[in-house]
C-alpha cells in the first residue's frame, strides 16, 4: 500500500512542473514585446529597457525559466504591480474567503447530492429518479450568474431573508458568516450537486445489481444497511473522483460568485488581476488554483485505498 | 466499432440471396433512424434550429440596430413605448419589448443580434478544439514516441481549471472575437485528445488496419482514411457538450468584463452592463439570463440524445 501511495504522489511532479512551464510560456508567448507590454502603453522606450533588464527578459528564456522556477520553489511569487505588495502576501490575504466558500459549498453538495443519488438509484425509474436526471441537466445549463441573480432576486430582495452581498468574517461571528455564505454557496453548490447526483446515481445502481446485494437483503439486513453499508461503500470510487473533478468547476464557480456577491476572494482577485493588467498577480493565482486543484485530486486518489482495500496496485 | 449501416434498396426477392449476417445487418435500424426517433435529439434540434432562425432573421423580427441608443427611452421597462434615434438622425417610435438600458438601447434588438455571437462562438470553439484534439489525439494513439510527452502536457493544461487559463489568455491577448474563440478552445482540447486517443488504441488493433499496414499504406493516411472516420460518433458527442460550455465561457467572460468589446452585443455583454442597476432594473440582466439558460439547455439536451443513440456504451457511463 505504501508503494501505491508513494507513487501516486510522485505521479503529480511531472504534471505541476508542466503547468509551471505553461504559466511561464504564457506570458513570454504573448504577441508583442512582453517588457512593453508590463510597463503599459504610456512608457517610454527607457523604461521599457530598464524593465527589461530588471525582470532579467533580455536572458535566454532558459535562465529566466530557471530563475523563476527556483523562486517559486521558494515560495516568492513574486511581486504585484497592481497592489505594490508581495503576490504570496496577497493570495494569503484574501484566500480566507475562498477557502470558506469553497468548502461550504463541497459541504452542501455531497450532504445533498449523495443521499438523492443513492434514493434515485434505490427507486429507478421512479419520480424522484427522472426529477433528479431532468434537474441534473438544468444544473448543467443554467450558468452560476443567472442563478445568482435569480436567487438574489427572490430570497434577498422579495423576501428579505438573506443579505444581498458582501462577506463577513468568521472572526466577526458566526451567524452573519453564514448568512452572507448561504446564497453564495448554494449558487455554486448547484453545478457540483448535479454532476455528484448523476454519477452517485449511476454508479449504486450498478452496484445494487451484484449478488451481494442479494444476499446482504436474504440475510434479512435493514434496507439501510445494505443500501450505505455495501451499496454506496462499493460505488464510492467513481464518487470520489468526480468530486475531485468537480473541484475544476467549483474554482471556475467560485470566480463568477465572488464577482457577483462581492466577495473579496481570490476569485475577485484573478479579474481585477486581469483587468489591471498585474501579470505577476495572475500568473500567482493560476499556479495557486492549479496546485490546489492536483493537490485534492491527489487526495481523492490516495482516498480510494479506504475505501476498496482490494486497490493495491 | 458497430458495422456502418447499409443503405441501398433491395427488392424482397434479393434478400433471400444474402447471407445471415447480411440480413442482419439489414434489417438493424440504423444510427441515423435512431438519432431521428430520439426524443431529446428531436427537442434540442428543434429549440437549436428556432434559435438558428432568430440569429440569421435577426434584421427582420421587429429590431433596431442594437447599437443604436436615445437618452430620452433609458431605462424604460419591458413593453414600454419611446423612441429611438437611427444613424441618420430620424427619431422612430418603438416599442421596447425587453425594455431599454442605462443608454436607452433596446434590450430584445441586443438580445436577438446577441444570439448570433453566442452560436458563432459556440460553433466555433467546438470545431477548433475539435480539430486540435483530434490532430494531437491521433499522433498520440498512433505514434508510440509521441504519446508520454504529448499527454503529459495534456494533463498539465487539465490542471488548470478552464475559466482561469480562459481568463487569462484573454487578459494577455487583445480582446477580439479570434482570441475569445481560442481561448475557450484551449482549455478544451486536452479531453477531445484523450478520447481521441483511447478511441485509436482500440482500432488500431482491427484486421482493416493491419491490412492496410501490411500492404505498406502510408501513415498519414492510414490514421485519416482509416482510423480517423471511426471516431466520428463520439466525437459528434463530445463536440456538442464542448459547445455548450463554450457558449457559456463566453458569457462568463463577458460578464466579468474580460470577454469580447462592449460594442458588440453579447448575452454576457448585456448582463454585465445591466448589473449594476439590477436591484431597480432587473429585466437588464433576466431577459438575456433565460436566453442563455434555453441556448445552453437545447445544446446539452441535444448531446444527451446524440449520446443515447450514437452509442449506447457510453450512455452507461456518467
């Protein structure tokens, strides 16, 4: 088991160095000349040069690769333009919001999306199984914004239940935390739920088709029983990993809702970033967002050997 | 592979002549019968082919030209009367169906035109990813030396979640409609080659293919003559969700401002700039909000049955 571990985590170098070299190259590969384009459209030809110079872009791409890569290493992201302070200072900063977002949202979407997969699967072709599939394909289509609005629309301004914007801090208290994570979070939680029911569905109904199933029920156990204890248990791999997917959709998510809840994450961060043009800013928040995004698919990898000792390879 | 169905006529007389198989294969309805008998297919090709209509008819179903704008008609609300100023200064009375904007434009005219931008772009992006990802997924499944290095990239792109590297490469790269259709087909090329490339594994191993190796058939045209028109069904499937997700990433993009000129009028375009008076004035941002959710519906709806019919083993997975 270890040897499994032990590779599976080795597995993810390769990627994260690829998607270094990728944000990297993203930069270096614009049109135009990168230095003209960082120092703005009112520079003068000196100042492009000391640019230049001070980025260390007039090296072979090779060395200013190595350079970079070996500050990242250490963990200088370097510094924005935009905010005048350290972009690892900034990520740290406004990453608090994200994070609870983020993982209210996962909360939400796997306390609602399994227990109505395993229901739907339990009862197939029943009401609740075509309610589920026809709303698992409304998640899919209507876009995060326009839910938002909607939401915002009907809870916040007709019915004056929840606040419209804005974020509170943990520290502050919890109950307005909540209440100004709620919408948020079940906004974003929609498109998780639809894709985690879908496969949860699928996957206990194969499940539910194997002899133990037949057996566990002759053994007269409650339907409970049988349903988590040896249904859901044994369809828990494809679940895992499609709430690892998931997690690509959850950021991508998480950026449109903090811009519509004015939320000050690191979603917000990513469009101002862009907007003002603060390359050192985006190109931090991309490798954040994409180490984070292997670090919990490396996570749902290493879970499967819970939950199917017959993984060993 | 299923065998392709055959599609001659043949008198009764004839059929007594084929083999066993023969008749099979005859008498098995096929993929086209089934995509034409399938509910979904039939409901999303029919909302897509009304919204096809609205975008190419768009001059002629009660609009202005959307960019036209009159401060005396702002923020008129849905079905309201005023007037609207043309190009060459006359001042016409129109009825504003969606209402009207901070700058008194016609929300239903920039709704309308807006349904062209967003099948341009949806269309367009499917076809680039498409055809990037069936280049690279073909070298990979068939040239052994390419295929490490090749899907290592593929999986560092998938590592970045797709709006982000969609939000940046716009950022990077002037705003126009070329660099909006590339940058969403970027992130989308890396699963089109996966398929692609599981999909050549298989048929790589089929008697034609070591046929035509044995009788000293070029590469190229082996993988395009051969494999390549094999992979259509499920490339079909995979290119329908990959446009409803670009149709969506545009309208995202837009909305957060980092999407194609506030000029030219796209659904995100129009909620961006209505978003800020939502709370007095939510029509701004509802009215291309439903046209975007019924687009991107009749898209995925469309996959799903596509799917179903053009291969029932993939409608067991996901």
């Amino acid at each position: 088991m270890w040897a499994f571990l032990a590779r599976r985590v080795a597995a993810t170098i390769p990627v994260l160095f690829v998607v270094a070299v990728l944000v990297f190259l993203m930069l270096r590969l614009t049109p135009g000349d990168p230095a003209a384009i960082l120092a703005g459209d009112a520079a003068t030809g000196d100042q492009i040069a000391k640019i230049r110079a001070s980025l260390g872009l007039d090296r072979p791409l090779v060395v200013q690769f190595g350079i970079w890569f070996a500050n990242l290493l250490a963990g200088d992201l370097g510094e924005s333009f935009f905010y005048k302070m350290k972009v690892a200072t900034l990520i740290g900063q406004r990453l608090e919001p994200t994070l609870a977002l983020a993982t209210l949202t996962i909360v939400v979407a796997i306390a609602v999306a399994v227990p109505l997969g395993v229901a739907a699967a339990w009862r197939f072709g029943g009401w609740l199984d075509r309610a589920l599939m026809g709303f698992s394909v409304l998640g899919f289509s209507v876009p995060v914004f326009v839910l938002a609005y909607i939401l915002i629309y009907v809870v916040s301004l007709k019915l004056g239940w929840l606040p419209v914007q804005g974020y509170q801090r943990l520290g502050d208290g919890i109950g307005p935390f909540l209440r100004h994570l709620v919408l948020p979070a079940i906004t974003l939680s929609v498109v998780y739920i639809a894709l985690i029911a879908r496969v949860t569905r699928a996957s206990v109904l194969e499940a539910l088709g194997e002899d133990y199933i037949r057996t566990a029920r002759a053994k007269g156990l409650p339907e409970i029983r049988v349903l988590v204890r040896h249904a859901l248990a044994n369809a828990a791999v494809p679940i895992a990993t499609v709430i690892g997917i998931g997690v690509a959709l959850l950021i991508g998510g998480v950026v449109v809702t903090e811009s519509v809840y004015a939320i000050p994450g690191l979603g917000r961060l990513t469009v101002d970033a862009v907007l003002a043009r603060d390359f050192p800013t985006v190109q931090g928040v991309i490798l954040f967002f994409s180490f984070a995004y292997v670090l919990v698919n490396l996570l749902v990898d290493l879970s499967y050997v819970l939950f199917d000792p017959r993984i060993r390879y | 592979m299923p065998p392709r169905g055959v599609t001659t006529l043949m008198g009764a007389s004839d059929l007594d002549a084929l083999s066993v198989e023969a008749r099979a294969v005859r008498a098995r309805a096929t993929a086209w019968d089934r995509m034409r008998t399938n509910w979904s297919v039939r409901l999303g090709g029919a909302a897509l082919a009304v919204l096809l209509v609205v975008a190419l008819a768009a001059p002629w179903l009660g609009t202005v030209d959307p960019t036209l704008f009159d401060a005396a008609s702002r923020d008129l609300r849905p079905g309201e009367a005023g007037e609207i100023t043309t190009l060459d200064g006359e001042t016409l009375k129109h009825t504003f169906l969606m209402g009207s904007d901070s700058f008194g434009r016609d929300i239903y005219s920039r709704v309308i035109y807006g349904t062209r931008i967003s099948l341009l772009v949806g269309v367009a992006s499917a076809l680039v990813a498409a055809a990037f990802g069936i280049l690279l997924g073909l070298s990979a499944g068939y040239l052994r030396r390419l295929d490490g290095p090749l899907m290592r990239v593929m999986d560092g792109v998938m590592a970045i979640p797709a709006i982000l590297l969609a939000i940046a490469l716009v950022g990077l790269w002037k705003a126009s409609l070329f660099t909006v259709v590339v940058a969403i087909a970027i992130p989308e090329i890396p699963r089109v080659t996966r398929l692609v490339r599981s999909l050549v594994l298989t048929i790589r191993e089929e008697p034609y293919v070591e046929a035509a190796v044995a009788l000293g058939t070029p590469v190229p045209k082996i993988m395009f003559g051969h494999i390549l028109p094999n992979t259509i069904a499920p490339l079909l499937v995979q290119g329908t969700f990959i446009c409803a997700a670009a149709i969506l990433v545009e309208a995202i993009l837009s909305f957060l401002g980092v999407g194609l000129p506030p000029d030219i009028p796209t659904w995100g375009n129009i909620m961006a700039e209505g978003r800020v008076q939502f709370i007095a004035y939510p029509h701004n941002v509802f009215f291309p909000g439903i046209f975007l959710a019924v687009t991107v519906l009749a898209v995925n709806i469309l996959g799903d049955g596509l799917r179903d019919t053009l291969d029932p083993r993939m409608a067991r997975r996901l």
